[in-house]
C-alpha cells in the first residue's frame, strides 16, 4: 500500500492561486471595475470573464504525494503524448526514457518535482514556439532544463518547454536546491509540455494518452539500486 503526506504546508485559501498569476488577475479585476464605473457593459462583461478565465488558469490546488521511495510522479498536468527510449537527456548522451506531458490551456500549469533531489545544473535555452505537442518541441522551443541528483547519486532530466501559445517559462529553483517530491518548482504560461528524462532501466507505469496529475500520478518506477532486477 503507498502511503502519501503533503510536500508542502497545506495553504489556507478556498482558491489557492499561483503567485505569478496574481499582477495578471489584479489588473483585469482593475480593468473590469474602471469600465463597471463607466457603466460600459459589454466591456465589463469581457473583463470579468477574462478575470475568471485567469482565476481558473493559475489556480494551484494542494495535493497529496505518493511516498514509495522508487516512485517518479509526473511532475505536471495533462495528457502523456509519448513514452520513448532516447540516447540523449538534456545534459548528456546515454540511455534513457523520455515521458513527455502535454498541458492544454485548461490543466493547471504548475510544476512539481517528480522525485526527491538536489538541483544539479540549470539550463536555459532560448528557441522557437512550434506546437507543444509536436516531436521537435522537444529541440526547437524555448526551454529550461534541470538535472535532479537523488541521494543515491542517480540523475533525472526534467524540461519545460514552451509551446504555441505559451510565452513565459518560470523556474523558481537555482542550482544547488534541495527539493521534496512533488514540492513546486515552477509554471509554464498558457499550453506548454514537460519532458521527464528517467534511466534506461525505470519501469514507466502510464501509456500514451493517459492523463496524469502533478504530485500525485507515479508514472513511473526506478530500479532498486539494492536489487537492480526487481
């Protein structure tokens, strides 16, 4: 039986919002009540629905994390568009097992970590905004890399890439960081995709097609460095 616990504080809000999402929410809200003031009706009404339409995107709700020590969660929302072995991560060649989760406008968009891990290296690379759920995202878009070493000394490629709409990448952690499974790491803005790089020899536990939720879907095992055939 997996156990779960919070990753974080639960927070105390009916509505948890990410913070990147409130200068955005607070500004339509100001927009909306100007042209409410000026009686301008339909103004009004395209205001208020882009103020709930932003409410509903950046909404960030609490969740629980499956706490198996060899468990990977997937680390954002949406729909797994390819499971595939590939001979390069986003730092090195090698083997490996590339999932990637596309997130359509309407899946909460935060990040989380898929394991418990230091952040070993960062890179960011500037590129272009194909579609998010084409193959060549993967290459060709904006995006931001991180390595994650767990304490075994394994490491794991994790990629948000930015996606037709979306235009802003945020990553709240810095080389050197120590993170809990399934704590938050960071947003993509508006449709985008994570690639999760995992060594040759995981056990991935999702199929393509398959919605996952960040935090709380494993979608995948690692080996068990004590028993490398179980």
């Amino acid at each position: 039986m997996t156990d779960y616990n919070w990753p974080e504080p639960p927070r105390k809000t009916a509505v948890p919002i990410a913070p990147e999402g409130i200068p955005l929410i607070g500004a339509s809200a100001f927009v909306t009540a100007i042209f409410a003031l000026l009686e301008m009706a339909l103004p009004a009404l395209a205001g208020l629905l882009v103020s709930l339409f932003l409410c509903y995107f950046f909404r960030d709700p609490d969740r629980v994390v499956p706490q198996n020590a060899l468990a990977v969660i997937a680390p954002a929302d949406g729909k797994v568009i390819a499971i595939s072995p590939v001979d390069r991560n986003p730092f090195e060649d090698g083997n490996f097992i590339k999932i990637s989760t596309f997130m359509s406008v309407f899946n909460v968009h935060v990040n989380r970590m898929p394991v418990t891990g230091r952040v070993a290296r960062v890179a960011y690379h500037p590129g272009k905004f194909v579609a998010a759920s084409l193959d060549k995202a993967s290459d060709d878009n904006e995006r931001n890399a991180l390595e994650i070493e767990m304490d075994d000394g394994r490491a794991l490629g994790l990629v948000q890439v930015a996606g037709l709409v979306a235009r802003r990448i945020i990553c709240r952690v810095q080389q050197d960081d120590v993170l809990r499974r399934g704590q938050r790491f960071g947003i993509i803005c508006f449709g985008s995709r994570v690639d999760l790089y995992l060594p040759a020899d995981s056990k991935p536990t999702v199929s393509k097609g398959e919605t996952v939720t960040a935090g709380s879907s494993i979608v995948a095992y690692l080996s068990n460095p004590e028993h490398p055939e179980t």
